[in-house]
C-alpha cells in the first residue's frame, strides 16, 4: 500500500488531491461523478461577508489551453453558506476548506469571525487577489504591506488553520509569502489566476464584459511550478501548488517542486471525475517506481 497521506502544519490530508475555489461549486455539485469523502479536501467556491451577483455577462472566454474568467466571486454570501451549504458538506470525511474574499479587511474579518463560529470547520483559504476599495482597487495581495495586513486581521479572529491564496500578479512573489508567514498564515496556496485579456476582432471589443479576467489551465502551469519551487525554498510553512493540473505527472511536478498538496481547478469543468483520476495515478506512480511515501518526493528537486 502507498502512503498518500501528508499534512499541512495541523491540518491532516488522506491524499493531497485538493480542488480549486470556483471550479467545484460547493462540493455537493460534483457528488454525482466523484466520492467527495476520497479526496484529501475541497475548496468551496469564494464566500464573501455579503451576497454578490458577479460580473455582467459574458464573463468566461476559451483561450489556447486554458480559459480566462470575470466571474466576480457570485455567491450568496456567508449568512447562506452558514444556513443552506454547511449543513450539506459538514460531515463529508474529505477536509471542506472556505475560500474567504471581500473588498475591505473589516470584510475578511467579519466573514472569518461567523465562519469560525462553525464546529467542524478545520480551514479557510484567504484570497488577497481580491480589489481593496480603499487602495482605489489594488489588490490586497500586489504589495506586502497590504497582503501583511490583511492576514494579521484575520488570524487574530480565526482559530484554526488559515491558508493564504497568493495572486502571481507580483514582482516577487516570494517577498509576498514572506509577509504573509509573517502575518501568521499556516500554509499558502498559489497560484491564482494570472491577468489576461481577450479581443473579438470581428466586433473589435474585448471578449469579457470587464475587459481583462483571470487565465487559468495548462498554459499556466510552467509559472506556476516555477513559483511553488522558489515559494518553497523561501518559507517555513507548507505550500499548496495548483495552476493547469489536468492529470497525475501534472500534480507531481508541483510536489516534486515543494508542495504538500495540490489544487485542480479547470480540469473540473473538463472532466468531473478528473481528481479521481489523479488520485490513483498518484498510486500508480508510487507503485511503478517503488515510492512508498508520496510526500517523500516533496521537494527533491
């Protein structure tokens, strides 16, 4: 038998097969093709302290292998996860993970204080790509004063396992996971969508109601790696890796560059039962090359 199981700082995992905020609903919409209690966990889709309807159409664009996407972080907010989505994924024996977003800190802070309130509620991920209204829509994530402060905002309110989304839209991307630690993150995930855009040249406008989006699939994935392996050699916590992971080699590039756990994002919306597959090639892999611990080959390059 292989030993799949890692952990990130308290957080246990039978696998490290994750899914990405925004591509996988909130677990209960993928029960049909897949066993949500045989992955390692699931990051819900972004839950912020309002309800927000999103972007105006269209928001989603193909591009050469990948997609970019101006969603706007649709959800019902955190009132509904609580009442109406907990209740349905609270006893799964994957790890539900809350992606947590908003425009102010206060937002961050009072989203994270109702959540913590929840029993059985291990983690949140905290995404800083998000526009700060009050920095005339910088991001929170695009310096480390702003990433640095919105993190130790809400680890003074949140108990338990706090996981940072890092945005790629950076200089240095190490000095950002650096400020984050600092902050009192447990572990950082990366990375989120790199900014692109998209042009109708028959209708000469852009293809996106807001213009630019965020690209995300395989042709992410070499910046991605690239930026797991220095983020890894640069902090002390672990690190989760996602960015164009359609397949088992895919997530092994990002452990064998340093992360403890993977996300699969756009391959969801591809093939449903993609992380399954992952899953037991990951097995495969650790069979057909005597690997009796998966987290064994974490880092080695």
């Amino acid at each position: 038998m292989v030993d799949l199981s890692t952990g990130l700082k308290d957080l246990e995992l039978k696998n490290p097969v994750l899914t990405a905020s925004g591509t996988f609903g909130f677990g209960s919409e993928y029960a049909d093709f897949i066993d949500l209690d045989a992955l390692g966990g699931f990051v819900v889709k972004g839950t912020t302290l309002e309800p927000r309807q999103g972007n105006d159409y269209p928001r989603m664009a193909e591009t050469p292998m990948g997609m970019l996407n101006c969603v706007g972080l649709q959800n019902g907010g955190v009132e509904h996860f609580i009442e109406d989505i907990w209740p349905e994924i609270r006893d799964c024996k994957s790890v539900p993970i809350v992606n947590v977003s908003g425009a102010k800190v206060e937002d961050y802070v009072a989203c994270a204080e109702r959540l913590a309130e929840l029993d059985g509620l291990k983690a949140i991920e905290l995404n800083i790509s998000c526009p700060n209204v009050k920095q005339g829509g910088m991001a929170f994530g695009t310096t480390c004063s702003g990433a640095h402060d919105v993190v130790s905002a809400v680890r003074r309110v949140w108990p338990r396992h706090l996981m940072v989304k890092l945005s790629p839209n950076v200089t240095s991307i190490v000095d950002i996971a650096k400020a984050v630690e600092d902050a009192g993150a447990d572990s950082v995930s990366l990375i989120n969508t790199l900014l692109g855009m998209a042009v109708d040249v028959e209708r000469r406008r852009p293809v996106l109601s807001t213009v630019t989006g965020g690209l995300s699939g395989p042709a992410v994935k070499p910046v991605a790696v690239r930026m797991v392996w220095q983020v890894f050699h640069a902090v002390g916590i672990p690190v989760v890796g996602l960015g164009g992971i359609m397949n088992a080699n895919d997530a092994l590039e990002f452990i064998m560059a340093g992360a403890s756990a993977i996300e699969v994002g756009t391959a969801n919306f591809i093939n449903p039962a993609v992380t399954m597959e992952i899953i037991r090639g990951l097995e495969s892999y650790c069979e057909s090359h005597g690997v009796e611990r998966l987290m064994d080959l974490r880092g080695i390059i």
